[in-house]
C-alpha cells in the first residue's frame, strides 16, 4: 500500500498557529520534511516522525526522496513556512511528484502576510483602500518586479523577502505615492523575538537599518495603515 505525501503550511513561527491538520498530520507523520532555513527545529520536537532538513537538497533530491518513502507505504509531510500557495516553489516539487504517480495534498497554513497585519492591528483594507497586492523585489531569482506599477494603484503593497532592499523599494515607490505614505515592517510575525517598525517611505528604510532588520520581514504599505475611515458593515 502506497503513502502519501502532503505539502503543509506550518505558519509564521508561534506553533499555536499551526491549523489542526496541520498539528494532526505532524503527529501521524512518518517523515517530516522541512526547511531549515525558514523554520526553527523546535517547532517539530514534539513529533515523533523522522526528520530531514532540506536546506541545501536540490529539487530532484527531495523528490526522490519523497517518491520513496511515499511507495513504502509512508505518510510524508512536506513541511513550508507560512502558506505553501505564496512564494512556496511548490508547483515544480508537485508536478515531478504527480508525474511519478505519487499522491499529493496542500493544506494550507497562515501566512506571514496576516500575522504581520495581526501585529499592527490592522486591516490590509479599508474603506477607500479596497485592494492588497503581495509582491517581492527583484533578486538573484527574479529579473524584473512590478513594484513600481503596483505603487501607482491606491493598494494597499506587501512585499515579501524584500527587507534587504527596504531604501530601493521606498524610493520606487515614493516616486508615485510621495514621501508621507505610511510604512510597516514586522520582523519575525508572531514569535518571541518579533519586532514592529512603523513609520513613512521618507524614514522607514533608516528606522530598519537601526533595529538591524536584514531578512525575515514583511513590508507593509498603504494608507490602510492609518485605520482611517468606516466600513459600511456596520451601516
């Protein structure tokens, strides 16, 4: 009898906000693999199911792995940070894997995104900011971004894996929004260590650099984050 392999969002960081099937497929599982670079081993000491770091694997590597172990009749937890459905490179692992006959799930997991939102208290909306777009800058896998279209809509702009270029990303967007637009960044959403930097597009990049903020952050943009205005929810 073959396993399966299920690819689950394990969430920011703090484990109360791993879902419950989450939590429960982490218990059954036989194999756990998992990002090392992205998510702290102490998440996992609970579990009983061997673990394998993929930091480092190549693609063909942890496939081939996973192909394995699934075909021996093993429950296989393909472990990602967040919420697998953003910036999780999970087509091409699914893809190989459904190519070779192996039975594949997504369960999705809370993203970054919203736990950052949560620590501000804060809507990514509002009644005159109807949209969110989430985005990431140009780096060494990927040539071209769109920040600079995205700014001249009234959306509210998260950027992900992007806090290293924090100067180069107010400055693009500056350019269509002004220096006054509100700014956010959380580092580290929703664990102990988590920090909440506030401020405009004009300070936020010098404000970063003070709280020696480098990587692990979401960048939060828009007026949005002024909480001004009213819903007509409540008409």
């Amino acid at each position: 009898m073959e396993g399966k392999v299920y690819f689950v969002g394990a969430g920011p960081g703090d484990k109360e906000l791993l879902t419950i099937k989450a939590y429960k497929l982490l218990k059954e599982a036989d194999l756990i693999i998992y990002p090392g670079s992205l998510i702290e081993e102490n998440l996992l000491e609970e579990f009983e199911a061997e673990k394998v770091n993929s930091y480092g694997m190549k693609l063909e590597e942890i496939v081939d792995l996973i192909e394995r172990e699934v075909k021996r009749g093993k429950k296989v937890v393909r472990l990602q940070s967040g919420d697998p459905s953003i910036y999780g490179a999970i087509n091409e692992q699914i893809r190989e894997l459904e190519s070779r006959g192996v039975d594949v799930e997504v369960v999705p997991g809370v993203s970054s995104v919203f736990a950052s939102a949560a620590a501000l208290k804060s809507e990514l909306t509002s009644p005159d900011v109807p949209s969110v777009v989430i985005t990431r800058p140009a780096g060494k896998t990927l040539e071209k971004d769109e920040i600079e279209e995205f700014a001249k809509t009234n959306s509210t702009l998260v950027v992900l894996l992007g806090v290293d270029k924090i100067e180069e990303i107010a400055r693009k967007v500056s350019k269509h929004r002004g220096d006054e637009e509100p700014v956010a960044v959380v580092y580290r959403a929703s664990r102990n260590d988590q920090k909440v930097v506030v401020g405009t597009l004009k300070d936020i990049a010098e404000k970063v650099r003070r709280e020696g903020i480098k990587r692990t952050a979401t960048i939060i943009i828009g007026k949005s984050l002024k909480k001004e205005g009213r819903s007509r929810l409540y008409g």
